[in-house]
C-alpha cells in the first residue's frame, strides 16, 4: 500500500512569492493535516481537513490556506512568503474520526524562502 | 505555555543500555499520547501508542503512562546505535483536537 506523498520534495522560492504544496492521503484516510518544522523543534500544526472540511486551524497568518479534495488529498497555499516561512512542511494523514489520532506522515516538502 | 515538553538533550546512552526518554503535558484533557522518531532529514515515525494508565510494551520499546503526574515516558531496552533520532512525544485531545508535538528529545547511542 502507498503511504503518504508528497510534492515536491524541495523547493526554493524568494520573498513574496506564493507556493502549493500537495499531498495524497493513505487510501482509505479521509484527515489530512499539515504541520510546519522548523529546524530543532517539534511539527507546528498548521490545518486540518476532514471530509473536505476544515476541522481546525493553527496559529498562523491568513497567508496560510488550505483545501481538501472528493478523492481526500489536500494542498497547502502560502501566500506573500516571508524568510521565516523557511521549513519542512508535513503532511499527515489519518483515518479521522474522534478518537485516537494516529498520524502517519508524508517525507515532506523543504521550502526555502530566499 | 507549552502543552507538551521535552528536555531537548541530547541523551547519550552506551550501546545495550536502557535509554529513558520523559514528557510532561499540561492539558489534563489530553486522552491519547503518541511517541514518534525522527531520524534527521527524515519525517516523523510512529513507533508507539497509549491510551490508558500504565505500561504498554511493544518490542524494545516501552511507554508509560501517568495522567495523575501528567507525565508520559519511552524506554528503550538494548539500545542500538540505529535507535539515534530525534524521539517527538504527542499528546491529542480526541474529538476535532489537534495533535500537539513536543519540540522532541535526541537521543545519541554510543556503540
């Protein structure tokens, strides 16, 4: 079975520009979240989607937005980067639900802000 | 506030020794804790679940759960130097509550 994907695997971007980041869930998994690390600490959460809809929201900036896909996968859109948005972002998938979040991450995409 | 922390180490440990790795949370409604490795440059692994007070052994790996002292450990019998990662500790709130990550504990087997 496939696990968690996503793309791109790296990518360099300058000040201001926008980025997409994407991922594929777990077959089967219908939660994705997103979660930024930042060198030495632990994976911030960002955003997470259930059944297409946005079941929570992280403390980030309105540059940060997200979506989730019939088929379950999602994407993450950063607007107006910044040097600070420097980090490996994670996508998580999980099957949902009330109880027990199990997450099972993506390899992740490294962005660099220049 | 931080909801869960972790001493950052590093935690250096000879080979074949028992390595204890420690995680406090602050939120008493937290139901479920999770351990994750992270070997650098790679992204989290799940290595371990718990649930309910007490013990639960997997393999080498051992997690310990203590709600009243809010405490949650892993300990690694037979430590290799393949168990050299970053160790995260996650605890969740159930419902539609986030996952929240400590910022994780390195810990360094010496061969």
């Amino acid at each position: 079975d496939a696990g968690v994907t996503q793309s791109p695997t790296h990518l360099i971007k300058t000040r201001g520009q926008h980025v997409t980041l994407r991922c594929s869930p777990i077959s089967g998994h219908k939660s994705v979240s997103w979660y930024q690390q930042v060198l030495g600490q632990g994976p911030q959460f960002i955003f997470q989607y259930y059944e297409k809809e946005e079941r929570g929201r992280g403390n980030f900036p309105d540059r940060f937005s997200a979506r989730q896909f019939p088929n379950y996968s999602s994407e993450l859109n950063v607007n107006a980067l910044l040097l600070g948005d420097s980090a490996l972002y994670l996508c998580a998938s999980s099957l949902g639900g009330a109880y027990g979040e199990k997450l099972f991450f993506g390899s992740g995409t490294q962005l660099s802000v220049l | 506030q931080k909801e869960v922390e972790q001493n950052s180490g590093p935690l250096s440990v000879p080979e074949g020794a028992i390595a204890s790795l420690n995680c406090t949370y602050s939120d008493r409604g937290s139901q479920s804790f999770f351990w994750y490795r992270q070997y650098s440059g790679k992204s989290p692994e799940l290595i371990m679940s718990i649930y309910s007070n007490g013990d639960k052994e997997d393999g080498r790996f051992t997690a310990q759960l203590n709600k009243a002292s809010q405490y949650v450990s892993l300990l690694i019998r037979d430590s290799q130097p393949s168990d050299s990662a970053t160790y995260l500790c996650a605890g969740y709130s159930g419902g539609y509550q986030k996952v929240t990550f400590g910022t994780g504990t390195k810990l360094q087997v010496i061969p």
